[in-house]
C-alpha cells in the first residue's frame, strides 16, 4: 500500500522549514550548514530532493541566484499558519477531531510545571470570554 500524501509537513520538512523560517532566504549550501549544525548531515542531493517537495507543497517560493547557479528559497507558508495545520492534522487523525482528548492526553503524558498550568487557564478564560 502506497503511503498518503501529505499537505502538512513531515518532520525532516519541518526542520527545513525551520531553517528558512529562521534565515529567510536559503540557498542550498545555506540549507546544509543549517542542517550540520543541528547535527544532521545529509547529501545535497538529499537537501534539493526535501527543497523539490516543499516547493512541490506549497511551502516555499524560489527564485535564481544573483550569479546564475543554484536558487534562493523562501517561505510562503507562515510558522504560526505551519503549526496550526500540522496540529488540526494530529487532532484528526489521532484524537478523532477532538481537541479535549488531545489536551487530555498531552496533560496526562507530560509533567506540566505551575506555571504553564496558569498560563492554560488563563488561555481558557480568555478564550471563554470571547465566545
């Protein structure tokens, strides 16, 4: 069986994604450097394959090199508009559409300090008042 194409971004993707979030523009060679020092060392080739498909997806834009080799790529997609998509995508296929069973589930499986247990209340107070 052939794996599901996917809109939202896998992994390796999103830690490309990262890298052009970070920088703004990349070439290759920029995409590289990034990656190594995240400790992840790949081929080139493998870098312009992960670049081909974000381009492919919507992701990123690229255009030519000021000096005719190569191409500049930058994000089309915001960060916050990126995580919002991979988060719906893991609230569908994980928890059935339902964000209680997520926030459940991620309470349940992480130990959750005082404070970030006050911010989430206060999120859900905010939240409240404007429904």
């Amino acid at each position: 069986m052939s794996r599901r194409k996917s809109r939202t971004l896998t992994e390796v993707e999103l830690e490309f994604m990262q890298i052009v979030w970070e920088r703004r523009e990349v070439t290759t060679e920029d995409m590289l450097e990034g990656l190594r020092r995240r400790g992840r060392h790949i081929t080139d080739g493998s870098v312009r394959k992960i670049l081909a498909i974000l381009l492919a997806k919507g992701y990123l834009a690229r255009r030519p090199e000021d000096r005719g080799k190569g191409f500049r790529y930058r994000p089309l997609v915001l960060r916050d508009k990126a995580n919002n998509s991979l988060l719906a995508d893991i609230v569908d296929r994980a928890f059935g559409g339902s964000a209680c069973l997520m926030v459940a589930a991620l309470l349940d499986s992480r130990k959750v300090s005082k404070t970030d247990l006050a911010r989430i209340k206060r999120l859900i107070a905010e939240r409240e008042k404007q429904s």
